[in-house]
C-alpha cells in the first residue's frame, strides 16, 4: 500500500530551504509521496517592514505566541505567502518534482477568533480586530487526486473563513490536519532548533523520543514556537511526528533515520525509512 507524509518546513529566518528541497526532491524520485507545508513568518516580517507597517505579535496568558493579523496584516502575510509558495514551487520544479503550489483558503477550512485573550504591557487584554482562525476542516480529496497522479501540493499556511474570508492559521497545525486527513504515516516538522530541549540553551538535551500519551510531562520544556509543535503532534492522529533541524545537509533524511525528537503512538507501528540515494 503506498503511503503519504507530510513535511512543514518553517518560515522563520534561519531554516535552510534549499537544503530541505533538495533532499526532499531525492526522496520523491525515489518514489515517496510528500506534500510539503510551508511556513511564511520571516517573509511576511520583510515585506511588513517594506511597506512601513512592522509586524507584532500577541502572546497568550498560556504562553502561545502568534502574529497579530489585523486587516493590513493579513494582506500582508498573504502576499509573502504567495510568494514563498511561488518561490518553493520553482525550485522543486528545477530539481525534476511535478509541484503544484496552493493556498491554504483552497483545501484549509478555519472558523475565525471571535476575541483573543493576550497579555499586552503585563495586562490581559481582548483583541477582537485579528484575522487568525482555529482550523475546523481540510479538503483532502484535492490532495489525494494530486498525489494519486504523481503530483507534489506544496501548501501555504492560509485558510477560508465561514464568511469566506481570509484568515491566517498555525501552519505546524496545517501539517498536522491534513497529516491526519491523508493517513499520513509521518509528519515531518523541520524548523531552526534540534528539536525539543530539556534546556533551550543547550542542544545536547534533545529529547529524543515521547510516547504520545506522556506528551503532557513535556510540555513544560516547550517555550514559543514549539508549544504548537506539540499540539500538532496531538492533531496529527496515527502519524508518528518527528521535530527535527532544518539547517543540515540532508535535514529530512537525517530526521527520518533518528534525528530530532520523534512523538509516536505505541499503538501504531511506524514506517522505516532508508537514506534518499
């Protein structure tokens, strides 16, 4: 039976792309079926800086980060996501992948945020002007027809609202939606740490492997971007979810042969992957 995973790359400053989509293009001609998440952040703070309108960020009570995504943001982010995916789309093209960019409103449903609780100079505050959304479904047959004919979706990290607006969503949550819609195997999320460390200031404390049922004793070790990390490790359902870096020689190869930190079920038998040749 031919099976599917799911790589997010990150769209913060630091991840090495290239390195990535070569080694994710080697994979593909090798016969594996990926769809490829993107993330936009890093892009979206240039362009924002560009046109004079700098991007600001909203931290919750619990302590999740996201971007404020007022009206102008989210124009803004949606144009440097476009671009990103434009950009991801070419370079799998040149190394020989059959790619096929597309825009979160497209395949990701999302319910917008009526209020969200933030903590802004020390007092909580509401903020009722913001264009994020929670992720309420995916359209996983158009993935399915376009993997089924041997074409690689790369996805942007944007949904439509139920009044068909714009919204801006997780894309680590994204991955791990449409993880869990495909049945995917394996959800790869690269990003510009090692994985999930006891101390963030050293890297030699990778946790290496979690049981999904004890996910919650780690949880205290995840600081910013990668407490969404491990709710997409929860949203991904059978997948087995592996945290891994992005800035290696063969970042995906290196993730799937043991490197990162791999979140996995005990009821569900992983796939063993070989080095892309």
């Amino acid at each position: 039976m031919t099976t599917f995973n799911v790589l997010k790359i990150g769209g913060g400053a630091g991840n090495d792309h290239a390195a990535t989509l070569r080694n994710l293009a080697a994979r593909i001609q090798n016969g594996e079926r990926w769809v490829l998440v993107h993330g936009a952040s890093d892009a979206a703070n240039q362009l924002a800086e560009q046109v004079g309108y700098p991007a600001q960020t909203l931290t919750t009570p619990g302590g999740h980060t996201s971007r404020y995504t007022d009206a102008r943001t989210i124009e803004i982010y949606s144009a440097a996501a476009a671009s990103v995916n434009q950009s991801m789309v070419g370079q799998l093209s040149a190394l020989g992948v059959n790619a096929v960019g597309l825009s979160g409103p497209n395949l990701i449903y999302a319910r917008r945020k009526a209020a969200i609780r933030a903590i802004v100079n020390g007092r909580q505050v509401m903020v009722r002007d913001d264009y994020t959304g929670t992720i309420t479904g995916v359209n996983a047959s158009v993935l399915n027809a376009l993997l089924d004919v041997g074409i690689t979706p790369v996805v942007a990290p944007l949904a439509i609202g139920e009044d068909y607006e714009r919204l801006n969503v997780d894309g680590d949550l994204v991955a791990a939606n449409l993880a869990r819609a495909l049945g995917a195997e394996t959800l790869v999320i690269l990003s510009n740490v090692p994985g999930l460390l006891r101390d963030v200031q050293d890297a030699n404390s990778l946790i290496r492997e979690i049981v999904l049922s004890d996910l919650d004793q780690y949880e205290r070790f995840a600081a910013g971007r990668m407490k969404k990390k491990l709710l997409a490790a929860q949203a991904a359902g059978n997948a087995e979810t592996i945290l891994a870096d992005s800035r290696l020689e063969n970042p995906l190869d290196t993730a799937l042969l043991g490197g990162g930190t791999r979140i996995y079920s005990l009821t569900h038998q992983p796939v063993v992957f070989t080095a892309a040749d």
